[in-house]
C-alpha cells in the first residue's frame, strides 16, 4: 500500500517540475485543454453567471467554437450536457474535469453551428436557462457544485469538441464553517544577469510594463484588501534596481558588444507599485537567485546556501521594501526537498521560528481519517519544524491552463467548486487551505485579482493571514520522503561542475582585492545555480558561456605584460631580466605575489625575488616591474613561466601566467663596451679619410693643383673623364710652339691654360686624346710632353728613341690602375 501511495505522489509531483517532458506535466486542470488540442473543434468559454447562485438564478453560459481541420464538418451543432445532481467528493470532481467525455445524464436541445462547418471560421454559441429549468436539485446546508460540458457534435453525433466547467450553487439555510484560505503571492523570475553589471536580455522591461506578468502579480495584491504573504527572490529586486538606478548595459550571449539602456522608468514604477500594494502585508525571502538546494546538497557542495541565505545578498529586499521580512518561511523547490535539503533550510531560513511551505502531494492523508488541514510538522536533524501544506491539486489548477481569457474562466470556474467541495467534505469542522502558485506563474490578465476577490467574496471561503495557519494546531502527517527518480528534474552535473569552476576563479579574483570591494562574482554564481535553470539548458549554458569570459576579462586586467615578440635579450652570462605587472581594473586596487621559474634549469638559473619585493600592491591603473637575477650556462633561447599567486600562505595562483623567451648572446657587457670602442675609432678614421678627399677634390676643382698630399706632379693618370678627379693627358706642346711644360712640374696644363682660360680642367683629356702612360717625376725631356699631357699624334710619325710615349706598360695597354694604388704611392 505503501509503495502504492509513493507511485502515487510522484505522479502528482510530476507537473511541478519545470524540467518534465509534455507528458508528464499533464495535470488534471489541463487535461482539458489537451482534450481540445485533440478535437477537430476547438472550443472557448467566454462567459459564465452567475460565478455562484441559488436555485432561483439565471444562467447564462456563451462562448466560441472553431472549426480546425482543414476541411467542411457539415451538420455541426452544440448542446449543454450537466447533471442534476451535485457532485458528492473532489475525487469524483477530478474525474469528471479530466474526462474528454463523460456519461452526464441532462442534455438539452442542440442548436446548429452552420457557419462552424467551414474550415477556419469561428462562431459564437450560447445556453440562456435557469436553475429551475435545468432542474437542478438545490443543495441542503452545504454548497452543491453541478458539472456543466458543452458539447459539439458532428453529423453522425460524434462528439468533435467540447469543455467542462462547473457552477455553484448556495443552500437556502448554509450549515458549514467556511474554509479558512492563506495566498502565497510568487514574485520570482528566471535569471536575466551574468554579472553584475550586464543583462543577457531586457525582458524585465516587459514583465514589469503595464499588462506585463510581474505588473499584473503586484496589480493584483493591490486591487484588493485579501491579505497574503508575499514570497520574494532578493536576486529580481536586485535586477530592478540596477535598471532603476542608472544606465545599464544588455548583452546578448555570444554577442560582441552589449547595448547601453537608459535609467528604466519602467522599473523605479514598478518598484514604487510594489512597496504600495505590499504595505500592510507579509513577505519572506527566497535565498539570492533560489538556487538548487537539492542539487547542491546531493553533490555536496552547501557552502552556496549559506552565502544565498547571508544579508548581504538577501538584505536588498530589506534595503528596496525599507523592512525586513517579517516571515520566515522556507520553500524548497516544487515544494519537495529530502533530508539534507530540508536540514540546510531550517538551519539558514527557519532556525528557531518559522515554517517550511511544501506540497501536500509529499504527505499521507491524517491516520486517523479526519480531514486534511494545511498545518503539520516535520522532523528535521534540527528538531521539529512547523510545515504548511499548499493544495496541490489547487495550486495545478491556479497555476496550469490560465493563460488565456477563456482558459481564466475555466480556472475561477473550478477554483470556485474546489473550495465548496472542500467545505462540503466535513462541514463540522474548521478547515484550512493553502495557495501557492508555482514560482513563474503567469496569469491571464485579472485571474488573479479575481482568484482573491472570490476568495473574501465567496460565502464558503473565509480569507486569513499566513500567520494564522501557521498559528493552528498541527495535524499529525506521514512525510513520504524524496524519491531518488526526482534526481532527473534537478541541475545537471555538468551545469554544476562548470559553475564550480567559475567560483574558484571567481573566489581567486576576489582574494587579490585590496581596500573596498568594487567588483564581485559572489552573485553572479549565486543566478547560475538558480533552479530557473531546470527548464533551460541551452540558455544556462550561453549563460555559463559568457559568465566566464566576463570574469576572464576582468581578471586579465591584472597580468604580467608580455615583452613585444614575448623575447628579452640577455648579453653575457649573467644579467637580469625586466618583468612588468600592471592593474588596469576601474577604482580597485589588488594585491599579488610574482613568481618566475625557468623551464631548464640547467641552462637558465633564476635567483628569486626578496620577499618584500616579489608582493606587489597596485591602485587602479597602476604598473610597477620588478629585475629578476639570471646566471646562463651558454647561449641560446631559454623559456621562464611568469606567474602571480594570491599573497596568502597557501600560493594559489591568480590566472594562467606568461611566459617569456630570453635569448642570452654570450656577449657580456665588458666585450659590447671594447666592441663599441674599436667601431668608433674606425668610424673616426674613414671620417677623416674622407674629409681629406673633399678637401683635395675642391683644391683640384679651383686649379690650385694643390691636394695637401704630396707632389702634384706624381699621381696617375685618370680615366679621361672630365670634372675633378685624378689628373688627366694636358695638352700638345706641339700645338703651343714656344711654351714649355718644364716650368710648371705636376701641373695638368701649360701655365696660363686652366679652367679660367676656356681650356679643359685639369684631368679632362682633349677631344679625341688617348690616355697617356705612366707620369714621371722631374721635368719633361725636350720635346716630350709634360706630364699630364697627350701623346703626340701617331699621324707626326715615330716615336724619338726615350720618348715616354713608347714605353709599354700597363696603362698603355688600357688597364686602369687599381684604386688606392696612387694613395700608396704617394704615401712613399
């Protein structure tokens, strides 16, 4: 029986979880509407009065119908089928809603949906009767629920489509107490931060506009004076504020650059909405981010809980609402939780007063066959705690299927026969009832105005505060435990083990930090194990994703600065090697230790730093460099591994390091200062080489035939090309009978002939001149040319024994002497 009963719960379980396939979150208030998903005719209630009557009230129940198959349905029409009789249990309540259809033995008299037959066309319907006239049988001292379905048939009479709703009608003389109802008001979200400073998206915007999901939770708690505890994740108030308070960034995960939003008006409204509506009533906090409490505690991983339970993080509720929570209630997730999870919660939420809030699915029924109220106790390693148990099959029915206009209907509707039913159940005794809508409800607009309207309103209910429930006698519960199936709807190892990794670099970022702390990830990882998580995977791991490149980036603003090419030359031996580390972080200082190890240890030995000046303390945007002592055994390239540690005992490492290339050249200093000197020298005396060249060039040029270099008259001959340069043939004496070139010795022309006259330059040949041969020293021979001049003209005859221009040699050949042979000469 027992085994029985677990199967059992965990099939009612199996809709609170966010991370169950279609299938299995089927729930009795959505059966119907996966019945209409079915049908060939898609039905909508639009319109039901009274919500509760008598057996003299008017009826009245429209609402549409569609054709959706593609194709004509001719001979469509619509009836009302209901029973006279009211139903007698909410088991029997639960059967007929989930029925697709059902043996209730009243119809009335069909009408046609001629304009239905077609395909795509939607057509209105309606049934005007009375209590009267259906002949319904009025209840006696309790509330009397009656199941009403309308039906759509073909023309063979098939049922094609169709919805259950049910009324309520009151006794003429009630005899009940009216059940006692709590509401637990959700204002939960998913995760829309990485870090603290950028949003992955700007729905929030949406949800809190007017119409929006978290804009109609708040409207709703302010519309009407039915107290509830609201049940508040310090992580969204955290988010609002952000936009709230100034610009704030939005990037997309994967995105390149985020998108800059202006202060929200939207936000500072909603958040102004809230602390109206919320005033006069309670609030608990969720721990920051409502992180997997079950996943951490089976992976043991706990010390998260304590720091999502920690005011630092949940003390922005207090700080935004301007005072603290007032109740002190745990919800684990789904409202189930094992052992370990229900220990961590009344250690951090409950510890000596409070309550745990779970689903009534995870308890058996009171031994002692009374009816179930909402109060029991829980035993825990920290003793006995008090435990309120929301309805689960109400809160299926609050949260499922109410998105739509016609599915709201449907849902206050059923609401509505739940509640009498229970009161009808054991009239006699005081009842109590909790409602908690899951974490993400998203209500069609004015269902859950309506929900606590009717909840005061209706005569058969009676609305209290959470306090009062908790205040009441405890019933005496089995607790069936947590099954290890529920395993499959908890984060994933993978998810945890990643986000595990970005808390130790996380926490070794934060150890650097000196002075008041400006940056931190503490929350950061706190969002990435919340259990919004369950239902997106693919969106956790852009989230995780970009996380750690935000966190990468961060802490490699602080870093050692790799040398350009990652190379440090070192000449010698010895020498020592310039390390640079730099904090580029915005208004935080850090402090870190430098480390440098050689990788060949052999070839490359490093001396470590003294103590005092291997810790670095930087201000933003400070450098300083540290020289490293190296002694070298032979040239080459040798790698070191620059590292920065968190300055504490145990040397943990901040980020990966760098390393360098140190290229040693064996050249010490001593030699690069004697090389350097012996270069100069050389450098000063092909200056002044070359400065005594000039000066003979511009002496040549202006005739003086003076060089500062020894006798004129001794040097080579020159190519035969004009301007200055090495002399050249002169003139034919022949040609100036009368002028001899024995009294001008060197010269390259006669006196009185020179570049002043209009003759050739000296070392510019005659037009047509041969080159002469080698020059001699002393006065020219009579009736031999002077030195520096032509030969005489073959075509005269030949040559005079001992004239010089018939003596063979190598320029006569047409070899041109080597260069520098006359700077030698002339040195002898």
């Amino acid at each position: 029986m027992t085994t029985v009963k677990r199967a059992m719960a965990l099939a009612a379980l199996l809709p609170c979880f966010a991370m169950a396939a279609p299938a299995a979150l089927a729930a009795p208030a959505k059966a119907p509407s996966q019945a209409r998903a079915r049908a060939q005719v898609a039905m909508a209630l639009t319109k039901i009065t009274p919500k509760s009557g008598t057996a003299n009230s008017k009826i009245e129940i429209s609402g549409a119908a569609k054709n959706r198959t593609g194709r004509q349905l001719p001979g469509l029409t619509v009836r009302l089928r209901y029973s006279a009789q009211p139903v007698t249990s909410r088991s029997q309540l639960d059967q007929i809603s989930n029925a697709q259809q059902n043996t209730l033995p009243n119809v009335t008299r069909p009408q046609p949906l001629a304009q239905a037959a077609a395909p795509g066309v939607k057509q209105n319907w309606s049934f005007r009767t009375s209590a009267r006239q259906l002949g319904l049988r009025a209840p006696v001292g309790t509330p009397g629920v009656y199941p009403m379905r309308v039906e759509v048939l073909n023309s063979a009479q098939q049922v094609v489509g169709g919805l259950t709703t049910f009324l309520t009608l009151l006794p003429k003389q009630p005899r009940y107490k009216p059940v006692a109802v709590g509401w637990v008001l959700p204002l939960i979200d998913r995760m829309h931060r990485t870090n603290d400073r950028t949003f992955m998206d700007d729905e929030l915007t949406e949800e809190m506009s007017p119409g929006g999901r978290l804009s109609r939770l708040v409207d709703a708690g302010a519309a009407t004076d039915t107290p509830v505890t609201w049940a508040i994740d310090p992580a969204l108030l955290d988010d609002v504020q952000q936009m709230a308070s100034g610009d704030y960034y939005v990037k997309a995960p994967g995105a390149k650059k985020g998108v800059k939003k202006e202060k929200s008006k939207v936000a500072a409204a909603w958040l102004t909405a809230l602390k109206n509506a919320s005033k006069g009533d309670r609030y608990f906090v969720l721990p920051y981010g409502d992180p997997d409490i079950t996943a951490l505690v089976r992976r043991k991983t706990t010390r998260d809980i304590g720091v999502a339970f920690d005011a630092r993080n949940t003390g922005v509720a207090t700080q935004i609402l301007g005072r603290p929570p007032d109740a002190h209630i745990a919800w684990p997730a789904s409202g189930v939780g094992g052992p370990g999870t229900l220990d961590q919660l009344a250690k951090y939420a409950i510890k000596d007063s409070g309550s745990f809030l779970m689903s009534s699915s995870q308890f058996e029924e009171p031994a002692t066959g009374a009816q179930p109220n909402a109060t029991t106790t829980l035993q825990t390693h920290l003793g006995s705690k008090k435990t309120l148990l929301y309805d689960d099959t109400i809160n299926q029915i609050v949260s499922g299927g109410s998105g739509s206009a016609s599915g709201a209907l449907l849902t206050e509707q059923r609401f509505l026969a739940e509640t009498a039913m229970i009161t009808a159940e054991a009239p006699s005794v005081q009842r109590s009832l909790v409602v908690a809508p899951d974490r993400l409800w998203n209500p069609a607009d004015g269902l859950a105005k309506n929900l606590l309207t009717f909840t005061k309103g209706a005569d058969w209910t009676h609305e209290v505060p959470l306090s009062t429930i908790e205040a009441a006698q405890p019933q005496a519960r089995t607790f069936h435990g947590y099954s290890d199936d529920y395993e499959k709807y908890e984060l994933g190892d993978a998810h945890l083990d990643q986000t595990r990794s970005i808390a130790k670099q996380a926490a070794a970022f934060r150890a650097v930090m000196t002075g008041p702390v400006k940056i931190s990830y503490e929350r950061a990882v706190l969002r990435l194990e919340s259990v919004a998580w369950r239902t997106s995977q693919a969106r956790a791991k852009r989230a995780r994703r970009e996380l750690q490149d935000e966190l990468k980036w961060d802490m490699h603003r602080v870093r050692v600065v790799p040398p350009k090419n990652g190379r440090v030359l070192m000449g010698g031996s010895s020498g020592r090697l310039p390390v640079l580390v730099e904090n580029t972080l915005r208004d935080q200082s850090v402090k870190v230790r430098l480390v440098v190890r050689s990788e060949n240890t052999a070839k490359l030995q490093l001396s470590p730093l003294d103590p005092e000046d291997a810790v670095l303390e930087l201000r933003p945007g400070e450098r300083a460099q540290r020289w490293i002592p190296a002694q070298a055994a032979g040239n080459g390239n040798f790698q070191i591994h620059t590292e920065l540690l968190i300055p504490d005992s145990r040397g943990r490492a901040y980020g990966d390091g760098e390393t360098i290339t140190v290229t040693v050249t064996g050249y010490g200093r001593l030699a690069l200062l004697i090389t350097g000197g012996g270069l100069a020298v050389l450098f000063v005396g092909v200056g002044v080489r070359a400065s005594r060249a000039r000066r003979r060039r511009k002496a040549e040029a202006a005739g003086d035939g003076s060089t500062g270099m020894g006798s004129a008259g001794t040097g080579e001959p020159g190519g035969g090309l004009p301007g200055p340069g090495l002399s050249g043939p002169g003139l034919p004496a022949a040609e100036f009978p009368g002028i001899s070139g024995a009294g001008l010795p060197g010269t390259g022309h006669p006196p009185g002939t020179g570049p002043s006259s209009g003759a050739p330059a000296s070392g510019a040949p005659a037009s047509g001149a041969p080159a002469s041969g080698p020059a001699t020293s002393g006065p020219a021979a009579p009736g031999t040319p002077a030195p520096g001049q032509a030969a005489p003209d073959p075509a005269a005859g030949p040559a005079e024994p001992g004239d010089p221009a018939g003596v063979p040699g190598s320029a006569a050949e047409g070899e041109a002497p080597r260069d520098g042979e006359h700077r030698r000469r002339d040195g002898s």
